[in-house]
C-alpha cells in the first residue's frame, strides 16, 4: 500500500528501518561490551575494593560516553533527514531575505515528501532512546524492526507507538478471532462516519472559506474556527479509529490519541487528551529530559535557595518555562514549515505557563469567594473558556500563513454581527448537508458524552445479542452509505494529517 501511494520513496523508510536498527544493535553491543567487563572486574579479588570501585566507575563512563555518540549521531541523520524533506526549503528561504543584502543566496531543492516520515522519524527517535537508557534491550531482528516502523494502518496519521508496546505483537502475528473481528469492525464503522459524514462533507465549507479568507470577518470568521477545529477532529479522531479498528482486526492493540478533548476543563488538559500519543512521546523525549537535565536542577536549587519564600513557586516557573518552551516549539514545527505553526506552538505555551504562573492567585481567588472547586456552572465555564483557547489556535494551525492568521484574527473584531451568520452562511452549504452535519455532530458528541460519565455504548453493543449488534452495524453502514459525502459533485477529502 505504501508503495502504490509513495513510489520508490518506500526506500526511504526501509532505510530508516535498517539504520536505526543498525544503531540500535551498535548501542546494545556497547552496553553488552561493558557488561561484561564489569563481570570481569567483580571476579578480580585481588584488587582492592576502591581500585575496583574506580575502574568499575571509570568502565560505565566510557560506555556511556560511547553510547551517547552514537546515539547523537544516529539522532543527527534521522533528524537531519526530516528536516530536508520538511524544513530546507522554509529554512533556505527565509535565510535568503537575510542573505540577499549580501548578493548571497541558498539554492531552493526539488523535495519528494515521504509519506509519513514525521511519524516514523519520531517512532524511531524514541527507540533509539529507549535502547540508550537501557528501558529495553536492542532487537536483533531487522524485520521486526522494519514491522515495527512499517505497519500499514498507522504509517500515515499514526498513532506513535513506543517499540516496547507494539513491536511485540505486531510480530507475533496474532490469529483472528471473532471478538477482534467486531470490536475492529465496529471502530471502523464509527471512523469512517466521523470522517465521510461529518469531516469530508465539512472540508466544502471550510477549505473555500479559508481559501478566501479576506472577504469574511466578525461572526463569518468565527464559524470558520469552529469549522475547521470540528473539521479536524471528525477527521483526524475518524482516521485514528479506523487505524485502532484495523490494528484490532490483527489482534494489534495500538495506543488511543483522544479521549474526550472537548470535555477538558483547561488548555493543558486538553493536549492530554487530544493527539495523546503525541503528547506522550514529548513527554518522554523532550520534556521529562529537559527537565531532569543538570543546567535544569541546577537552575532549580538556586532559585528555591537564593529566593527566601517565592523560591519554590519562583523555581517552578523557571522550570516549567525551561522544560515546556523546546516542546511547544517542536510541537509546532513538527506539524510543518510555516511561521504559523511555530506561532501556534508558542501560542500554546504562552497559555500554558500563565496556567502555571497564576495558579495560585486562582486558589486564592476560589477561597476568598468561597467558590467551591468542583461546581457544576465553575466547570462549564472552564470548558467554554477552553473551547475559546481551541478554536483561536486552530484559526491560526489551518490559516495559510502567519500573517493571513492575524489578519483573520483580527477580523474577529471587526464588524461582529450574528445576523451574518443566517444572511450569507445559507448560500454556502444546502440546508440538507447543514441538517446533516448537525445530526452528525450531535451524535459523536453524545457518544463522547457519555463515554465521559462511563457509558460505553460501544462495549455494551459489542456485549449484546446478535441481532442488537448487527442492527447497529446496519444503522452505522447505511448512514454512511446515505449520508456520506461521495459521488456526484464531490472530491475525495486527503487526509489532514498524512501531510505531517
């Protein structure tokens, strides 16, 4: 499948298979080369203790300062790989504006994008990681690796899956059985109507908007946010279940990427339930490293001492402004090259260091007002500020440049009025594809509704009798088939997130 989409760039992620096991094995062989000398070591009894200490101390250093080398290496040209393919021409252009004072200029390359690299560049990256910090042992086996990177369903919008969680049974090859025949089959069924009902029919009033942004403001600019962060969603948590659903088919658990996000009550809960395997493989790689790192604690235990009794929330700032700057500013290179997702990216950060930064005037505040923590209408306006957040930074993640998203941010501002919405918006889109997008959307919400109270309709019809659950196949089948936006006047839809 890859190869009929991406041609012979299919060499591309087998060269990235075989050099990141190739690393991976050089690490391993590293670490097994020190195992053994410190065996040796312990069997020397008659050497003295402190002598034995020292050269046990001196042989750990050397492996790991071998270790590190190549594991920066091996960081160096996969990275460096993805940042040709995705960043050269971004960055070669913006230099030239600079350099073009000086009659200097970078040559522009004729780039062929790989289908998925920015997935599998991040799947191996945390391999290689993983294998440096000895959490697991290097594979042996070439194809188990190239399996691991190459497997169909997730390749083009993931998940990111960690080695340790799926290579295993992705490997083994698990048999069919009846119970992973349904559940895959129901979660299909639940993507493609998120995606063909709901997203695609979406995308023909969203991507003309976008397309003309000058002409809209006010309300007009605020439903095209809207728009599109449902758009996105409906689509990209579609193609997520059809990924799991396809991966449950082989009897292949991949990791789940949204539980709810529209229920969170912040902009950090949020981003711990959308995009999850993302936000994970950040945590792990970038910010948990950052933050654990010398400069970081050094940082730390001289801000707690040299502050007197700010220095703990003081200290807390600075590390969480150190640790969550690099990923914020990865999170939103990586999605591409533009200054609007570097923007989108420190959007996000901004917002989530003033959480940090004014959490405690917030519990103040609550005790002075005698505002319970927990009340219901507290909570509905945390979560309407939240979908504000969203909406805003999604603006800016699907506007075609940075200064197309201030401009259509400012037109939030700019002769507001609702009447817009029922004087221009009905020429857009038919009353029958707003009716079902509506209906559509109703319906997703409810499912995550209640699967947010701990309803899950979707085990409770995989629990129920024959009948009952091939009726819901059936209603699910014929809905897409009668309300799905295909045939006659439509395009196919890409992906949104194969383009990452």
């Amino acid at each position: 499948m890859y190869f009929t989409l991406s041609g012979w760039l299919v060499l591309v992620l087998i060269g990235t298979g075989l050099f990141t096991y190739g690393i991976g094995r050089w690490i391993g062989r590293l670490q097994e080369e020190r195992d053994v000398k410190l065996q040796e070591l312990k069997g020397q009894k008659e050497l003295p203790a402190e002598e034995r200490r020292a050269a046990r101390a001196d042989c750990k250093k050397v492996c790991h300062d071998r270790c590190l080398r190549v594991l920066l290496a091996g960081l160096a040209v996969l990275l460096g790989i993805l940042f040709y393919v995705q960043y050269y021409n971004f960055t070669a252009g913006n230099l030239n504006r600079i350099l073009r004072r000086v009659s200097l200029s970078l040559p522009m390359a004729r780039v062929l994008f790989p289908m998925g690299i920015s997935f599998y560049t991040l799947e191996a990256v945390g391999y290689l990681a993983d294998v440096y910090w000895e959490r697991i042992p290097a594979e042996r086996n070439p194809g188990k690796m190239l399996l691991f990177l190459s497997f169909f369903p997730q390749i083009m919008e993931g998940p990111i899956a960690r080695y340790q969680d799926t290579a295993d049974r992705l490997w083994a090859g698990a048999p069919l059985t009846r119970s992973n025949l349904n559940e895959g089959f129901l979660r299909i069924l639940i993507g493609l109507f998120k995606k063909m009902v709901i997203s695609d029919r979406l995308s023909y009033l969203v991507n003309p908007m976008f397309a003309d942004y000058e002409k809209y403001h006010g309300s007009l600019v605020a439903l095209m946010a809207v728009a599109y962060t449902v758009q996105l969603y409906c689509e990209f948590s579609g193609s997520i279940d059809i990924v799991i659903g396809s991966g449950r088919l082989f009897g292949v658990i991949l990791p789940e990427n949204f539980r709810q996000p529209f229920s969170a009550q912040s902009a950090a809960e949020f981003w711990r339930r959308w995009h999850m395997s993302l936000g994970t493989w950040f945590k792990n790689y970038v910010f948990y490293p950052v933050t654990t790192s010398g400069p970081v604690k050094g940082m730390n235990r001289y801000l707690r001492k040299r502050c007197g009794k700010y220095g703990k929330y003081i200290s807390n700032v600075a590390v969480s402004a150190a640790s969550l700057l690099p990923v914020w500013i990865a999170t939103g290179v990586w999605h591409g090259a533009g200054w609007q997702y570097l923007f989108y990216g420190l959007y996000y950060f901004v917002i989530l260091l003033a959480g940090v930064v004014l959490e405690p005037l917030k519990e103040k505040r609550n005790t002075l007002l005698g505002i319970p923590e927990n009340a219901p209408w507290l909570k509905v306006l945390r979560i309407l500020k939240t979908w504000l957040i969203i909406f805003t930074g999604e603006l800016f993640f699907n506007a075609g440049s940075l200064r197309a998203g201030l401009h259509m941010f400012r037109s939030l501002f700019v002769d507001f009025r609702l009447s817009d919405l029922w004087l221009h918006f009905p020429g857009m889109i038919s009353v029958g594809e707003r009716v079902v997008i509506v209906a559509g959307c109703v319906i997703v919400w409810c499912l995550g509704f209640l699967k947010e109270r701990g309803v899950d309709l979707r085990g409770r019809t995989l629990g129920a009798a024959v009948p009952v659950r091939w009726a819901v196949y059936y209603v699910i089948i014929f809905a897409i088939l009668v309300f799905g936006a295909y045939g006659t006047g439509y395009q196919a839809v890409d992906l949104i997130y194969a383009g990452f």
